[in-house]
C-alpha cells in the first residue's frame, strides 16, 4: 500500500500540484466571494431583527441543499467549470459568515456607541472605528468556519470538471483503488487544516494590530 | 427497558426466519431471475423473466443487485439467470488477459464457467456493450474523425473529458496509447459520468469514453462513436448464465432464452436505453413493449 501510494506520488507529481493549486484557488475564490456577500447582508441583518429573519431565511434554507444538489442544478444556468463550483461552494460558505456577522454587531456593547456618539463620532465614524473592531473576531471566526468546511466541499469541483483533489479522490472510487482514496482524503485534510492553522495566525495578527 | 429489548429481539428473529423461509420455498418453484444495476441490464433481464412467464413458469425477480456482487449472489445460489457480459465474465471475474475475438472470448468463459462454478453460459447476443470513445459530430466533421485512429493523429486540436478512472485503468487510456500511440490532448479535464454527454453537447469538451450501448449514442446528429480500428477493447457481448441445475431441472428454458438474445444488437439495445435513459419511460414498460414485436 505505502509503495504504491509513493509510485502514485513521484509519477504523478505535476498533476497533483496543479490539482492542489486548483483546489485552493475555488476554495479561496469561493470564501472570498461569501465572505463580501456574508458580511454585508450580516452587517444590515444586525440592524433590527426583522430584517435578520427576512435576511438568513434563504440562506439557511439554501444551505440545507446538498452542495452535490446545487452544482447539477446550476448547470443549465452556469454551465459546468470554476464558476458552477464557486457558486456552490459560496452558497454552502454564506451563512456561517452570516450569523456570524450578525452576533458580531449585535453584541457590540451599548454603551461603546453611546461614548462614540457622545464624543461626536459620526455614524460612519462610530461604524469603522468601533462597531467593526469590535465585531471582527467574531466575523474571523465565522470566515474560519467557512474555509474548512469549503475546502472539504471542493472535492466536489471534480464532478463538474473544475478540477482539484477530488480528481485523485474520484479515480480511487472508480477503480476501486484505496492508495488513491488515501492519497486525495488525506492531502484534503492536510490542506484544510493547513489552511485553518494559517487563518489563526493571520487573525492573531490583524486582531492585535487593532 | 430490558422487556422491550427481548420483545425487540424476537420479533427481528421472527422476521429472519420468516424471509428465510419464504426464500426457501420460493426457490422451490420459481426461477429467479436477477439483473445488475444499470438500465441495460434491468431491461435484458425483464425481457428474460417475461419470456418465461409467457412460457408457462413461475419468476421471481431479484432486480438491481450491485454489478460487482450479482456472480457471488448466483454462486449461493441467490439467483438462477442472469444477463451477464463475455468480457466481464473473462477479465472481471475469471481475471484472464484481454481476447479480442467475441467468439474466442465466448468460448473460452463458457467452459471456465461450466468447469469452475457449474455455470452455463446460454448463446450470446450481437449486441455489444464494450468501451468506447465518443466525439461530437462538429469536431468529427470538422477533422473527418469516425476511428481512434483519426482521433489520436487529432488529439491536439480536442479538449478531453475523462471520469478519472479511464486515465489510469488498464483498459482505458494506457491501454489505448500502447496500441494507438500517444493521445496529446488539448485539454484533458474530469467529469462526473453522468455529466459527459451534457458537457459535449454544450461544447465544453470534444471527446468521452462511453459505454457503445449509452442510450444517449442513439442521437447521432450530435454524438459519433468512434471505431475501435485496432481492436484494443474485448467484445462485451450480452449472455444469459444459468445455474448448471436449474438447467438441467428445466432444459426448455435455453430455447427460451437464446431466442429473446437472438434479436438482440447493439442498434436495439442502445434504442431500448434510450427509451429509458433519454425518453425517461419505466424499464418495466420498455422491456414489455418490445417483448411484444417479438414473441
């Protein structure tokens, strides 16, 4: 087993960086793109309660849909490749970034915008300076989330002709061949807690230059 | 607590003995007749059950039994008949090297079955159910490709898609370029299986692998399938195998049986697929259908 999975290796070498590459490419893509739609809507969401309910339903009902689901049936409307799996991907990335965003916001403590707006911050002012700040763990956490739970979806991507390592993963399944099934589950894994581990450490950063 | 685990228990033991029972006297009198599965399959093994039936016997159908269990399952005898395939029958499950001759292929896993399991393999049908390569009708027109021969002199101008699998396995990919010579595609992308004729159709690639009887082949002013030139791929000629004892308990039934396969090609399977696959009818109502045109 160990010898073949290190024959698959050294041959097939060009072929799985550029699968490892494609896979982090839709992932990131993917969490780039719920994170700009996951933390405005949440921002808005955090204003009053109605517009919470009105604002996570869809996403909530959204997410309930097997990734699998909503790659065949985006099909038709996208066609097949990158852009069908990033939309996926992002659908499946939103609402951890969501409710996240929300809690962030709303747990920003009164009394900190009253002195904002008591030292005479403008509204804008008091958003960047003092409800963000105070919200954005709460939003890295959310996106942290996002990241593993995107990047273990991505071996969906192969399905679709997106490429990434549920090529490996896929092949395995057709042959029947467990050195490839080790192989692509265990560079996922790698990479999504690589990825995760990176996240933390970039978060410890920025959270203290603030 | 402990009350409700025993009644539990009893009642999962009655249902076991229960279904044991019944499958013992089942096997009594009925043949049972089981297909693997897939659409194909379903539909050969339907138009064997109702030949027997409009013959007079009774059958039991042990329908869609996972395609790598269904030679266990006749073994323990599970099932009587089966539609099974000369090609699988000699790389899959005797694990013999490639024949490309349908009639060496045949003869060779009739009197391994017949020596190894005391399994008959009954006449075999034109119908051909091998691996294949298909190519959309613009880029064949456009390079004049209807062989893989053509293909491979072609293959920089066309985007591949695989399912992953046909690039390693021994009778996919490496298989062909040791016959045919390197295959340098354009771009060699992977699809679900599902998805191959839907991405060839859209124009997201040119060529697939595909199986020669895949309903969806039949619309061929959009699909080509290639001509396998230099005979790489083994004959998958379709066959009914038969318990040696049920055979012989029964002897009409090979009559019945090889005339139902003699109609049988790889025009009409691939239309009796489509009729599934593409026109989305039941598999019942399509086997039915044609076992009227011709009883």
């Amino acid at each position: 087993m160990l010898q073949s999975i290190a024959e698959y290796l050294s041959t097939h070498t060009a072929q799985i960086l550029v699968q490892i590459r494609d896979h982090l490419l839709i992932s990131l893509l993917a969490l780039a793109a719920a994170s700009l739609i996951g933390i405005v809507c949440g921002y808005f969401a955090s204003r009053s309660g109605r517009a919470e309910r009105w604002i996570t339903l869809p996403f909530n009902v959204l997410r309930v849909v097997p990734s699998l689901a909503i790659l065949v049936l985006l099909i038709p409307v996208i066609g097949t490749g990158v852009k069908s799996a990033v939309t996926a991907l992002a659908i499946l990335a939103v609402p951890p970034i969501l409710i996240n965003t929300v809690v962030g916001f709303r747990d920003v403590p009164d009394f900190m915008t009253e002195c904002a707006a008591g030292i005479g911050m403008t509204p804008r002012e008091t958003l960047w300076k003092v409800q963000v700040p105070q919200a954005l763990p709460m939003i890295f956490a959310g996106m942290r989330t996002a990241l593993v739970e995107v990047i273990a979806s991505a071996t969906l991507a192969a399905k679709i002709g997106a490429g990434g390592l549920g090529e490996i993963i896929f092949t395995g399944l057709g042959l029947n061949r467990a050195d490839l099934l080790i192989i692509g589950g265990v560079a996922v894994a790698i990479l999504s807690l690589g990825c995760g581990l990176l996240f933390d450490i970039a978060t410890k950063k920025i959270i203290k230059w603030k | 607590m402990k009350k409700a685990i025993k009644t539990f228990a009893a009642a999962g033991l009655a249902v076991i003995i229960g279904a044991a029972v019944s499958g013992q006297v089942l096997a009594g009198d009925a043949i049972r007749v089981g297909s693997k599965d897939f659409t194909e399959n379903e539909i050969v093994a339907e138009l064997y059950a109702l030949a027997l039936e409009d013959a007079g016997y009774e059958v039991e159908r042990v329908f869609d039994v996972a395609s790598s269990v269904i030679h266990t399952s006749i073994l323990n005898d599970e099932v009587d008949v089966y539609p099974e395939y000369t090609g699988t029958g000699l790389i899959s499950i005797l694990q013999l090297d490639p024949i490309t001759d349908p009639q060496e292929v045949y003869d060779t896993v009739k009197d391994a079955y017949e020596e190894q399991f005391s399994l008959t393999w009954l006449d075999y049908a034109q119908a051909n159910d091998g691996q294949g390569l298909f190519i959309s009708k613009e880029a064949s027109d456009e390079y004049g490709i209807t062989t893989i021969s053509d293909l491979q002199a072609n293959a920089e101008n066309l985007r591949f898609a695989s399912q992953g699998e046909f690039d390693e396995r021994e009778d996919g990919l490496p298989g062909l370029e040791k016959v045919y010579g390197p295959f340098n595609w354009k771009s060699s992308k992977v699809y679900d299986n599902g998805l191959k004729y839907n991405v060839v159709e859209e124009g997201e690639a040119d060529v697939s692998p595909a199986y020669t009887t895949e309903g969806r082949l039949s619309e061929t002013d959009k699909f080509v399938l290639l001509e396998d030139d230099k005979q790489v791929w083994p004959p998958y000629n379709l066959a009914p195998v038969v318990r040696d004892n049920v055979l012989e308990a029964n002897p009409e039934i090979a009559d019945i049986l090889n005339k139902v396969d003699a109609t049988l090609d790889t025009a009409t399977i691939t239309a009796l697929n489509a009729k599934v696959d593409v026109d989305k009818e039941e598999y019942e109502d399509v086997a039915a259908e044609y076992w009227e045109t011709i009883k």
